[in-house]
C-alpha cells in the first residue's frame, strides 16, 4: 500500500469522524431547541457519510468493492442520487443557517418545494436509468442539468444571505466557496488530465469535506453561544424591567394607599354599625350553640351512666353531623337549608324528650325554598321555646307542627304547638326575661337582613288555648 492510499484513507477516516461527531451532535442539539437549521445539517451530515461510505475501496486494492452491488445499483444510487439529496439539503441548511428564513420566508417555502420535487425528479431518471440500462444517463442529467440548476438555486440563496446581518454567515460564505473550489478540481481533475496525486482525486473531495464541515460546526457553535447570550441578555432585561415595574408599582401602591386613607376612614365608619350588628348575632349564635352543645353533651353522658350505648352512639352521630353544618354554615342560607337544619335539630332534641315528641314538617309542593334567602337559624329560636317552655312540662300527646306555604304571593312558615302556653310557662319558669331577650335578638337579626337584602320578613306570636302560634312571612 503506497503513500497516497494510506493518506486517502487517512483523510477519509478523518472525514467521515467530523461528519460522525457534529451531525450527532447537530441531531442532539435538535431534539433540545427543535430548530430546523440542525435539523437538516444533520439530514445533510447522514446522506453525505452514506456517500462517502461507497468510497472504501482503497482498503481493498485488489477487489473491487462495486462488486458487492450491482453497477446499476451502486452507480445510480450511492454515486449520483446520494449526491443529489445530500446537495439539496445543503442548500436548505443554508438558508436557515443565514437566517434567510426569517428575512425571505417564499424564498424559504420555494426551496423546501425544489428540494422535494428536485429528488422526486432524480428519483424518477434513476429508475429510467434502470429500466432503459443506459450507463450514463443519470451521470448526464446530474452534471449537465442538477449541477447547473442547484448551482444557480444555491448562488441565488448566498446573494439572499449575503445582505443580512447574520453573525455566523461567513462561516458558511467561505465554507461553501472552498467546497465547490475543492469539489470541481476532483470532480474534472480526471477528465482534464490533471494527474497530480497520480489518480487519487477524492483526497481533494475529502479536503473540502473537512474544510467545510469545520467551517460550518463553526458557525453552528456559534450559533449555539449567541442564542446563548441572547436569552441571558433577555433575563438579564427581563428581570431589570421586573425589579422596575416592582419599584413603580410599589410607588404606585404607595401613593394609592395615602389618597385612599380618609375615604378607607369613612368607610370603615360606616361599616363599623354593620360589623357590630353581625357580630352580636354571631354572638348570639354562639350563646345558643353552646348552651345546647352544653344540654346534649349533659345528655350523651347520662345515656352513657345509664349503660345505654346505643342510644348514646347514635345520639352522638347525629350532634356531630349537626355541629359540623353549624361550623360550615354561613349567615345567611336559604329556606331549604334552614328546614335540613331544623330537621336534624328537632331529631336530636327528640331524643332528649325520650322519643315523645310527634313533630311534622309540611311544606306545599308548588314552593321553592331554595329562592327564599333569610338568617341561618332564625327559626331555632322559636322551636327551641316551643320545646322547653311550651312542650317539656306538657302532659300527654307532644305536638309540634311546621308547616310551610305559599300566601299571598310570599311564604308563610307557621309553627305551632300544643303546650301548656306562654303563661302558664312564665309563672312556672324564672326563663321568661331569658326568653324576651332571645326573641329581642332574633328581631334585631331580621331587621339587620331587610336592611342589608330589602326584603320585608316578620313574625307574629300568638297564644293559642292550648300552646303557642308562631307565623314567619318570608
């Protein structure tokens, strides 16, 4: 193996290592950032190492490696067709590589269609190529008719690319320039009789490769290291305009806030009479709550003493289940909402009376109570005076009707018992001042909600022959 063998394979070994590690690298790259301009250098890096793969017979000087295919075969499509794709997509490299692209975007759609119909053509010379068995049909149309065209379709791009102010462009300016310079003398060196390097021309091709595959991972490096610097210096004024718009802003609250103080002030004045308004009927609900946590609690212990578990067990449920609604409930509910209240309050306080107590909730069917909007537990009050000033010291049947329909266009809630009455509970009970003063807040309760809701809600107390009459007009 003489001299020129051992560099030809040098440079081819050397070749196809460049062409290996950047289109790998390009590929990488691309499933990274997703842009096209590494995309098709490593399309372009992949059919150019499919080229220069066919170019191995140096290791075997006395087999010829075209053997191995047949010379239709190997002629059309890894001497000439390999060529052609690896071509068109140099081309396509380089208009994304000098940011043609953005600057000529039918430019760009027109190549991308060239180079589609470019290999559908060559694709199609090849087979009649095959079909007609003449040797040097496609070698004809690759140098008398791609050549000429691709080269005219690739100066025009360079022209496009020279006038933008792209940063990497003479990477690829210079690197093409010495590719064609190199590429010809190898491609003509033979026909010409130029007998340097005494046959062995592709050393010349294998300069341009590396020449050219330096030149433009280069370029792309570069490319890389801008793209780089430019979202830092992106960051670096993103976070510069962020600390300013916060400084401006925190001015701007600033000032908001000291033109905003007197009227705040007054504000807070008016919503003072409101707040305190809410918070004595908070308060009240909270004295209501827990006197009657306080009697159940008393309740569930006695069961217990008493060894009535059961009892005792589900007593406990059901106060638990009320207890959660009281903590999640808000001030203000709708009928619906106060009924599955009422219900599970008079479920509980039932037990208390020893399951003695008949109690009914009627509602008419035609009424809606999710539209009727009042105080959440307005209606307890009542109940609860029914129960222990009416019905505790009642003797017999234990009656407690609630019955729910439409009047006159409004709602009507009348509650009713059949206990012993207001009177004959006051001269049994010192509770009678406690109960004023719980009907006193519930009054305060409805006149706050038709302030705040203009509605007109009002309750009327009567007293029966036997027990007590309550109508709630919603």
């Amino acid at each position: 193996m003489d001299f020129l063998v051992v560099l030809e394979a040098i440079f081819w070994a050397f070749s196809l290592s460049l062409l290996l590690l950047f289109g790998s690298m390009s590929a990488i790259i691309y499933s990274k950032n997703k842009k096209p301009v590494y995309r098709y250098y490593a399309i372009y890096a992949l059919f150019l190492i499919l080229y220069l793969f066919l170019k191995v017979d140096f290791l075997y000087p006395t087999v010829n490696v075209y053997a191995l295919f047949t010379l239709k075969f190997s002629s059309l499509i890894y001497n000439w067709f390999v060529q052609v794709v690896y071509l068109n997509y140099l081309v396509l490299f380089g208009v994304y590589f000098l940011d043609v692209d953005i600057h000529y975007p039918k430019l760009t759609s027109f190549i991308k269609r060239y180079r589609t119909y470019s290999i559908l053509v060559s694709l199609l010379v090849a087979i009649i190529d095959l079909a007609t068995l003449d040797i040097y049909l496609y070698k004809h149309y690759f140098l008398l008719v791609f050549v000429p065209i691709h080269l005219f379709v690739g100066i025009y791009v360079l022209s496009k690319g020279f006038k933008l102010n792209s940063s990497s462009k003479h990477y690829y300016f210079v690197g093409i320039t010495l590719y064609l310079i190199l590429s010809f003398s190898a491609l003509f060196a033979k026909p010409f009789n130029l007998n340097f390097l005494e046959g062995h021309t592709i050393i010349i091709f294998y300069w341009a490769v590396i020449i050219e595959t330096s030149l433009f991972s280069i370029g792309l490096i570069k490319k890389v290291v801008n793209v780089y610097q430019e979202k830092m210096q992106i960051q670096l004024d993103l976070n510069i305009t962020q600390k300013k718009l916060q400084n401006e802003l925190k001015e701007k609250v600033f000032l908001q806030k000291r033109e905003n103080k007197f009227l705040q002030e007054q504000k807070e004045k008016q919503q003072l009479k409101t707040e305190l308004a809410l918070i004595r009927n908070r308060v009240f609900r909270s004295k209501m709550d827990s006197h009657f946590v306080f009697n159940v609690l008393n309740s569930i212990k006695l069961f217990i003493l008493q060894n009535d578990l059961r009892k005792a067990s589900s007593y406990l449920g059901k106060f638990a289940k009320f207890i959660r609604r009281v903590l999640e409930m808000s001030d203000n509910i709708n009928l619906r909402e106060e009924i599955e209240n009422i219900e599970l309050y008079l479920s509980i306080e039932n037990m208390r009376f020893d399951d003695s107590l008949d109690y009914t909730i009627d509602i008419e069917n035609s009424l809606d109570l999710r539209e009727y909007k009042i105080p959440s537990f307005i209606l307890q009050p009542f109940i609860g005076n029914a129960l222990w000033h009416g019905l505790r010291e009642k003797k017999g049947r234990k009656r407690l009707s609630i019955t729910i329909k439409e009047a006159n266009g409004n709602c009507k809630v009348t509650i009713e018992d059949n206990g012993i009455g207001r009177a004959r509970s006051a001269l049994k009970n010192k509770s009678l001042n406690k109960e004023s003063l719980g009907l006193k807040i519930v009054k305060n309760r409805i006149d706050l909600f038709n302030r705040e809701n203009n509605t007109n809600i009002h309750f009327k107390i009567t007293d029966l022959e036997q027990g007590t009459r309550v109508v709630l007009m919603l």
